[in-house]
C-alpha cells in the first residue's frame, strides 16, 4: 500500500483505524509516528473500509551471543548489559529477539508472539545474566509453568548478585511486598498495597566498607519467588537498601558514593547501570525431565567494582 493510499484512507471517514504501531520509523503523515507503510493492511466490507495496523516482524540480525547451553529445546544465555530483550517503542532492533532469530531461524517458539518468540521472562536493558529461551512450544509450555510456579513446588531457582547501599541489620531476610505501577512514574514500579503478590529473599555474601572504615555497601544473594517487573530493584529500595547505580529507585542516594574511596568511586561512575546480576538458573528441561543447573561469574564491570569495594581503605 503506497503512502498516498494510505494518506488518502486516514482522511476517508469509511475508513477506520483499528490498530496501529510504532513497529518502524518510516512512518506516514496523519497515521501516527512510527507506523510504517508496510504494516498496513486495508480491508473491505461493504461501502465500509479498515486500516488495520499490524505489528512488525522482528528480522534477525547478526549480534554475538555468550551461548552457555544449547540443544533442540532451549537456548541460554549470558545476557550482557545494555541488550534489550525484545523489541519495543524506541528499542526495534538491535535487541535479543533479532540476534536468537538470526542464531536460530523459523525453529523458535511462537507462542509468545511476532514481537517475543521463545522469550519466556526477561532481563532489564542493563542487568546481566542468565536467561533462558525456548525453541519450540513444548519448551515454552514447561518453561512458562515453571517460571509461573518460581520453585513453589517444583525445583526452578532464579539467583541474583545485588551490591546495595549500606549493610542490612540481618544476615538474611525476605521482602514480602506487593508490586504495581508506579501512581505518578508510569515507568517506574513502586509497592502499593493491591499490587500483584511479590516476594524476594535475600542473604548478605559480603559488606565493605568506607573510607571512614564504617559499613557503606553489601553484596547480596537475592532468589526471587515470584517475578515482577524490576522487582528486586523496588524490594530492595523499599528496605532502604537500593542497588548501587541505580539511578530509578536509587537518585537519593548518590550522595553515598562521597563515602567510598577514590578507587570505588571510579568503578560506580564507570559502571553506569545498576549493579545486579542473574548468576544462577535451575530448572528442569522441559522434554527430558533433568535437572539443569548453570551459574554465570560476575561480568567485569561488577567484578571492578567488587574488587574497588574491598580495597576501599
């Protein structure tokens, strides 16, 4: 469909919009930023007319994958920083999606639709880690029913590493807080009584100090029992401990690096994100049954700044 055509149908009253996107940037004037003329279908019945909007398909893309377990089933993955899952409004390439259907071509999974094949859960843009996706739909069947269950009764174990501000009171503990939008920052999560159930537990690995030589940070262990949306970012802001880098549910605590040494300090602003990584994955492969475990070390940026922290006197 031509981009007159499509000019011509939004001024057409016969004609009605009935869904749109922002799937490209080649967009047309007077059908909505971002919409492409390839995405457009017309459609006929009567003396009526729809235009109907389609979502783009993702194209594979070659990007560099850190592969830590492949079969015919799943694919996992060392995510580093800065890769966004799937594609969204302002993120339509480059993402992981493009660079598994480059690895993987027409085998994954298409349950979670053109926008998300085999993506069964998901990674902020900058934490780093393990993530499994599923290449055919009896993956992505076992997969979602074991993320939906989070080791309640089966054996699937999603583990973090967190560096927070300042030392928790106690060795371990868990936040048990409801989880939703944010009333005001539609972009942000917040615990708001009425949100959907979240729970996240915690254990302190190690703490540094500062250049007062009193506690300033720690090093947790975080596993999650349900999955929200950012939801070890909002827990742990929430117990007062928000994660270092973290400019979202942390800016009130940038002050705090003025108590780190010269060397920490230098590792915090170099970091630029927060600092978490998806160290630990278990689950059972969703055709055979078997117990697979896979952890991944620290990546360097957070390996740095561990090792600033500790020589932070």
């Amino acid at each position: 469909m031509s981009t007159a055509q499509i000019a011509s149908a939004v001024v057409n009253p016969a004609i009605s919009i009935i869904r749109r996107t922002r799937a490209n940037s080649a967009a047309c004037s007077g059908v909505g930023s971002g919409t492409a003329v390839s995405d457009v279908v017309m459609e006929s019945s009567g003396s009526a007319q729809r235009l109907e909007v389609a979502p783009a398909e993702p194209k594979g893309e070659e990007i560099a994958l850190d592969i830590v377990f492949e079969d015919d089933d799943i694919i996992v993955i060392n995510k580093p920083k800065g890769l966004v899952v799937h594609p969204a409004a302002g993120h339509e390439t480059g993402t992981l999606v493009n660079a598994l259907i480059a690895h993987c071509g027409a085998s994954l999974s298409g349950i979670g639709g053109v926008r998300r094949p085999g993506i069964v859960h998901r990674l902020d843009k900058d934490t780093t880690g393990l993530m499994v996706v599923a290449k055919n739909d009896l993956a992505h069947a076992s997969l979602s029913a074991q993320f939906a269950d989070h080791g309640r009764t089966g054996a699937m174990r999603r583990g973090y590493m967190a560096f927070a501000w300042e030392v928790p009171n106690r060795h371990r503990g868990t936040v048990d807080a409801p989880i939703d939008r944010h009333p005001h920052a539609r972009e942000k999560m917040a615990v708001r009584q009425g949100g959907r159930e979240a729970v996240t537990h915690w254990e302190i690995l190690d703490s540094f100090a500062g250049r007062d030589g009193k506690p300033v940070a720690a090093l947790l262990a975080c596993e999650l029992e349900t999955g929200r949306t950012h939801q070890i970012r909002v827990h742990l802001a929430h117990i007062g401990h928000p994660l270092m880098g973290d400019a979202v549910y942390g800016p009130h605590f940038k002050t705090k690096a003025n108590q780190l040494g010269p060397e920490a300090q230098a590792a915090l602003a170099a970091l630029g994100r927060q600092a978490l990584h998806a160290y630990l994955l278990v689950l059972e492969h969703p055709r055979t049954g078997e117990l697979l475990h896979w952890e991944a070390a620290l990546p360097e940026d957070l390996l740095l700044l561990e090792r600033a922290l500790k020589a932070a006197l």
